[in-house]
C-alpha cells in the first residue's frame, strides 16, 4: 500500500458545550493515540507526540455536518473508538467493520459526535480483511 501524504495540519470544530465535547473526544480518541495537549478556558488540543492535529473549541456558530477520519493503528482501536464514543454521547453512524465500497481493507466506524458531524475512525488493513463484518452502504 503506498505511503499517505497528510496535507492538511490540523482540524477544529466548534462546539457549544465544551465540557460534554471534551468527554466524548477525550475518550474516543484516547485509543487512537490521541491526548489532550493543552487544555484552555475556551477549547482543547489533541495529539500525538505533541502535534496538535485536532482542536474543539467553544463557540457559535457551532461546526455542523462535517466529517473528519482519524487513522487507527489497528481494529482493536477501530473497535475501542466507537465503544468509547459512544459510550460519551455519540449516536451511531456506521458500526465498525469493512465498508468494501471504499476497499476490502478498509475497516472503520462512523459515529455523529453531539452536533451532527461525522467522526470516523478507519484502519487500512494490509490485505482484504475477509472475517470482519460487512457494511453497506455509505455511513
């Protein structure tokens, strides 16, 4: 598989309950490797190895109807993201499993986070993943 070149450096939503946006991101995100870097009165940065990749901040008009795809090391966390997100308020999208219409290695899980947006976890296995449940459709 080739290598992905990520151009965008980070991501921000909005959100207007910061608290309740806190939890579910800090816990969905935590098995993706994903940790809250600095913590402000009106927002939170999250990343790995001290690169912020991803922000939510208080604020109106809040972000709506976006979808962002965080890489998963593993299915594991794959699994753990939607368990964890929806554990802390989000609605189910996509349960996890390989949706073949984008690959036969592509396993993710989609969630809607408290305003609608779509969050996504996704593992792109190194070969077809042919016991894993089948999604179809487009979450």
């Amino acid at each position: 598989m080739p290598e992905r070149r990520i151009i965008v450096d980070h991501v921000l939503f909005v959100v207007e309950d910061l608290e309740a946006s806190r939890r579910l991101y800090t816990a969905a995100l935590a098995p993706l490797g994903y940790v809250e870097l600095r913590v402000q009165d009106d927002g939170v940065h999250y990343g790995a190895e001290d690169l912020d990749d991803f922000a939510i901040y208080r604020g109106n008009p809040v972000t709506t109807a976006s979808h962002v795809a965080f890489a998963a090391e593993d299915r594991t966390a794959v699994d753990l993201f939607f368990d964890e997100a929806m554990s802390n308020g989000a609605t189910m999208r996509g349960e996890p499993g390989v949706w073949t219409q984008y690959s036969d290695r592509y396993y993710a899980a989609f969630v809607n986070d408290l305003y609608g947006n779509n969050v996504e976890a996704v593992w792109h296995a190194p070969a077809p993943l042919e016991e894993a449940p089948r999604r179809p459709g487009v979450p």
